[in-house]
C-alpha cells in the first residue's frame, strides 16, 4: 500500500498559511496543508482499506441476504491477523420466525465471537451496539444491503447515513455507500463506515498461520500428536478428534479445510 494514506491514519499536519487567528476562527481545523509525516500503524486493513482500528463489527443479515457465512470466516481471519478485535452483529432478526431464529442461536452461540442480535428495523440489540462502540475505533464491514448504515443511524440518528433498498430479485444490496469515512460519535469514539464488499483474498496469509487464527481450535492444537499439526490428514490430531466429538463446531472445521486447500493449492 505504500505511502498512500488511509482512512484512520494518524498523521502530522502543517496547515497551510494561516494565522494562529485564523486557526481559531476556524474551531482549530485546516483545510488545507501539508501532511509532513505519516505515524506508524497499530493496524491496517485492505478491506475495507482502514488504518488503527481497534475493533471490526461484523454484519451479516439473516435475510436479504442471505448470510455468506464464507465471507464472514474470511472477514474473521483478515481481522485477527491484524489482530483487531471483532464482534458480529447478526441482523435483521425480525425477518427470521422464531423457530428458526432458535436454530440460528443454537449454531451461532457457541462460537468463539461475541455476538449482538440486532434489528435495525425494530431497534432490537442497539443498545448493546452502541454500548460495544463506545469509545472506540472501529470499523464495520460486511456485505451490502446487510444494514450496516442502517444499524449505525439506529445508535446515532445525526448521523443521516444513506440506506439502500435490497433488490428483491437477487436479494443483494445495491452499493450504497461509496467510499469510507471516518464518523464521530456522540458518545465519544469513531466508526468507519465503508462499501459493502463480497469477495476477500487471503493472499499472503502463512498456512502454517491459519489454524491459530480459529480461535475454537487453540484449546485443542496443544494436544496434536505433531506439534506442527495442519489438523487435515495427520494422525491423532486433536483438532479433528475434537470436531468428531461435536466439541468443535463441524462448519467452522470444513471452512478452515477450504481456505486451508486455497491457501497451500493442496487437495489434501
Ligand atoms: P448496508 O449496505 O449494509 O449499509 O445496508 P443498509 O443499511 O443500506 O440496509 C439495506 C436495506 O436493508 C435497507 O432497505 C434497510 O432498510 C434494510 N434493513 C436494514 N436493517 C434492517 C433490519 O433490521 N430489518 C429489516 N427488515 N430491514 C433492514
Ligand atoms: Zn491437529
């Protein structure tokens, strides 16, 4: 990425030609100036391009769309190689009958992400929302039409973001927010809204690193019989055994095999 400055960076700024009067006039900010140095990065991510977010909210809608729980386990990895901290917001909850909503929460709960059941639509979960964003950097990402912007006018109305219409013929939304921006909270903290994104690369991400980034393995890998155990053909691997006693949940594991096989071109 270069020297190309991204939304979150922190930066040494030398406004240009004004009077310290001047300055004041204007509440102490500049349009216009040099930036003379770029700070070093806490974290960077390429998408959304953001840097020095501490946390990421996940946003997936139940329905329309349809989740892309690939996406997700994607976002999740991209996410915790940088070590940023993640939560997911599963959206739209009153689309979904009850029953089925149980079948979700039986799935769902018992991985190892916080989560936030949420409806922008009926204001279910924001308060919780907001309370996870108080403070704090973060950045939401998901893909479009999920109700990112929707979710984000829900905790601060001020904010006016635009929301698209879901097409009922593909059920995707349309992109409708177009670049990413940093917004001020009332409630002390930034979050960056950015365009909804379907496809994540996980290019240059180390194999060998992979399993670490699921967090449900790591009580397990430690009781690998090879301690550098891929948990995909070796013999007395925790790892498997424990998704074969229903301890590790069986999705997440066949994810983990995919992006496993994508990154290492190995069938097995
Ligand atoms: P974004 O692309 O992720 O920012 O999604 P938007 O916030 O633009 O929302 C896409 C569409 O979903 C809009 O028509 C919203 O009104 C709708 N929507 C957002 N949240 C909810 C929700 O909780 N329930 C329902 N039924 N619709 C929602
Ligand atoms: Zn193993």
């Amino acid at each position: 990425m270069g020297d190309e400055i991204l939304v979150g960076d922190r930066v040494v700024f030398q406004p240009a030609g004004e009077s310290v009067q001047e300055m004041h006039r204007n509440s102490g900010e500049s349009s216009s100036g040099i930036i003379e140095d770029l700070l070093p990065r806490k974290t960077v991510l390429i998408r959304p391009p953001v840097a020095n977010v501490e946390q990421l909210v996940l946003v997936m809608s139940l329905q329309e769309p349809e989740p892309d729980w690939q996406l997700a386990g994607r976002i999740l990895l991209m996410a915790g190689q940088e070590n940023i901290e993640v939560f997911c917001c599963l959206n739209k909850i009153d689309l979904i009958a009850e029953k089925e909503l149980e079948s979700f929460y039986r799935l769902l709960d018992p991985l190892p992400y916080a989560l936030v059941w949420s409806s922008a639509k009926m204001g279910t979960g924001i308060a919780q929302l907001s309370e996870k964003l108080q403070g704090r950097f973060s950045v939401f990402a998901g893909p479009s039409g999920a109700g990112k912007s929707s979710l984000l006018n829900a905790v601060q109305p001020g904010l006016a973001l635009k929301t698209g219409e879901v097409s009922s013929r593909i059920g995707r939304g349309r992109h409708t927010t177009r670049h990413a921006r940093l917004l001020p909270l009332d409630q002390e903290g930034f979050v960056v809204d950015t365009p909804g994104f379907s496809r994540v690369s996980l290019s240059g991400l180390d194999p060998r690193r992979l399993g670490g980034l699921f967090p449900e393995f790591n009580g397990h890998a430690g009781r690998c019989s090879f301690r550098d155990c891929n948990h995909i053909h070796e013999p007395d691997c925790a790892v498997r055994e424990a998704v074969s006693a229903g301890e590790i949940n069986s999705c997440r594991y066949e994810q983990y095999r995919l992006f496993w096989q994508e990154l290492t071109g190995k069938e097995r």
